[in-house]
C-alpha cells in the first residue's frame, strides 16, 4: 500500500468520527412503570430551567446540570413525590429561577407588575405627546373680575387700534399724494 492511499483513508476515517461524533452521544433514556409518570415527568422537564443555559428546560438542555436534574426528577417521581413537592425541592434548591413561570409573591411581584406598568406609561407618554401635537388644551374659567378686566383691555386696544388704522391711512395718502405732485414735477420741468 502507497503512502497516499494511507493518508486519503486516515483522513476519511477523521472526517468519519467528526460526523458521527453527535451519534455517539448519550441519550437518557427512563423507564416508567405508569404512563401517568412519564407525562408528568414530560411536563415537568418542561416548566423548569436548566440553571446554566438560562433559556433552556431541562428537557432541551445538554449540559450536565440539566441531566442530573433530569435524574433527581426522574427518582423524586419513582419515590412518590407529588408535582409540587418535586417543583418545591428544585425551587428551593436552585431559587426561583430554576421555574419558567415564577409564582406570585413579594420577591416576583415587580416581574410580574412591571409588563403592566410600562404599558400603562407608554400609553400615558402617547396620550400626552398626542394632546400637545393637536393643540388640544383645557379651557381655563376666568372669575367674574378677571373677566371684566380682559373685556376692558380688549375694548381699549381695540379703540387704539382703530385710532391707529385711521392715522396710517392718512399719513400714507398723504404721502402718496406728495410723491405724485413730485412726479409730475419733475416730469413738467422736462
């Protein structure tokens, strides 16, 4: 045998165990004597979250933390244990974490509150943002005093006003006039 054929089926042979490498992997398998444990082990391995991968059940984990959670449920269900003992001994082992839906209580009231209390703010910001863009405000009442005192400004700059008007129409057509009489002067020299 050449050198070359044996490198070509070395190289195969590696190319070979890196594929099948997933294959040889360890799959948990559990006997269940009750078709009613291996639904609860299923639901259970479900609701509850590998400590290390974070977004992970221990049913989809691979890490090692989650298979040896994997095997204390598997013997909490042959030993009896109800769901919520089973739940309880990993809460109160791993914390309140370890569950994907905490329960309700003063450690997770803000978890659970705060979904509702940032809606309920950014719809206050819209609202608000909103009523400045029309340009819708509230109506201020004035007192009967405040009143009377704005009716009397009013009609006072309203006479000025009108004094005003007369005084820039005359001025203007004077001045008009003057203009014109220059004109024609001047084109009467001519």
């Amino acid at each position: 045998m050449n050198r070359t054929a044996l490198c070509a089926r070395t190289a195969v042979g590696l190319l070979l165990l890196l594929f099948l490498q997933p294959a040889l992997a360890v799959i948990e398998t559990y006997e269940f004597e009750q078709e009613s444990l291996r639904e609860r082990y299923g639901v259970l391995t479900a609701e509850l979250r590998c400590p290390k991968c974070q977004n992970q059940n221990i049913a989809d984990s691979n890490a090692p933390i989650a298979q040896d959670l994997r095997k204390q449920l598997y013997e909490q269900l042959h030993a009896g244990s109800s769901d919520e003992e089973i739940v309880e001994y990993m809460v109160s082992r791993y914390g309140e974490f370890v569950m994907y839906r905490p329960r309700l209580n003063q450690v997770t009231l803000v978890l659970w509150l705060a979904p509702v209390i940032l809606l309920a703010l950014a719809l206050w910001v819209l609202l608000s943002s909103l009523r400045r863009r029309t340009g819708v405000d509230t109506p201020v009442s004035l007192t009967a005093a405040e009143q009377a005192k704005l009716d009397a400004i009013v009609a006072d700059s309203g006479a000025s006003n009108v004094a005003t008007d007369d005084a820039a129409t005359n001025s203007t057509a004077t001045n008009n006039s003057g203009s014109n009489n220059a004109t024609l002067k001047g084109t009467s020299n001519d």
